[in-house]
C-alpha cells in the first residue's frame, strides 16, 4: 500500500536573526503555512540567502545586512518512522528471485544511503531481512544490468559495485512497490 504523504509529518523551523518563523502538520499544510509565514517575516531576506541557509553552509551569499546579521537554525524532521526492508519487500506483489535483489539494492541505495552495493552486501542484507534471494545473486544483479535497472559502477574489494539507474529506480517505485 502507498505511503499517504499527507499523513507524514514535517516540523520546518527557521531563525534568521531574532525572527523564527516554524510550522508543524501534515506535510503539504506544513509546507504551504511555512511559505506563507516565511513571506510575511522574512520578506525583507532573498531567496539565495536562505538557500545558503538551509544548505548549512553558514555563508552569507550577498552583502544585505539582513544577511550579514542572520543566524539560522533549520530543522526538517518527520515523527513518523521508517518502513524496514522487510516492509517493502512485503509491499511488493509477489517479486521474482531477480527483483527481490533489486529492492534490496534500492533499500541499501535510497534508505541506508549507500552510493552503490555490491553482491555480498545485498546478500548479507537480505539474509538480516529474512528475504529468500535467488541461487545465483551474480547473475540476477546482470540480468538487471541488462534490463537497465542497474548499472556497475566500481570494484569494491575485488566484487563488482552497482547502483540504481533511473529507470531501475522508476521500476522498483512504480512497478515492484507502487509507490
């Protein structure tokens, strides 16, 4: 089932100086509250000045004094948690041996952060998921790559290392889980 993006709650607070202005709720009326309030008390800052911000890079990005005064304290967080991999993988209606490597490369990618994986690591992350992969992870992982959902990148401690194309990522979000 979908994950409602309404129903995930998101906390934006910034301080430009003494003003902070904060919004709490369902993601689009948090964000629609945040644009608004922004508007209103911190008109007077540029777009680019809170982009530096919200970017954390701390630098003023042109010589308007309210920029040059300005503190900033960003904060983006959801209260909901996180799906496991194993919720995803039941998410999926009934995956082939070959797509179940496939979401746990894209879990790996999109929820660990990993810039690429390799076959031991999706093979040890599906076993700690207790997902059933394949015979053959080597040949399922180059049968995607000739599918186009994965495309070797490196060579990480003598395993060949893959990451999501888009149409791979695409794939998994639309097809596998239906997101």
């Amino acid at each position: 089932m979908p994950e409602d993006s309404e129903s995930e709650m998101l906390h934006l607070r910034v301080t430009v100086g003494n003003i902070t202005v904060e919004a709490e709720g369902p993601r689009d009326d948090a964000e629609t509250w945040f644009e608004s309030l922004r508007e209103d008390y911190l008109g007077d800052v540029d777009d680019e000045t809170l982009e530096a911000v919200a970017n954390g890079s701390g630098e003023t990005v042109n010589d308007s004094p309210t920029a040059q005064n300005s503190e900033s304290d960003i904060t983006s967080t959801s209260t909901r948690k996180s799906r496991s991999l194993t919720e995803y993988y039941k998410q999926a209606n009934n995956p082939t041996k070959r797509d179940a490597a496939l979401i746990v490369g894209w879990y790996l990618e999109y929820h660990e952060e990993q810039s690429n994986f390799t076959k031991p690591e999706i093979e040890e992350r599906a076993q700690d998921a207790k997902i059933g992969l394949g015979a053959n992870v080597s040949r399922d992982l180059s049968e995607q790559v000739g599918n186009s959902h994965l495309e070797k990148v490196d060579e990480r401690d003598g395993q060949d290392a893959y990451h999501l194309t888009l149409t791979g990522e695409e794939y998994v979000e639309k097809e596998l889980l239906e997101m």
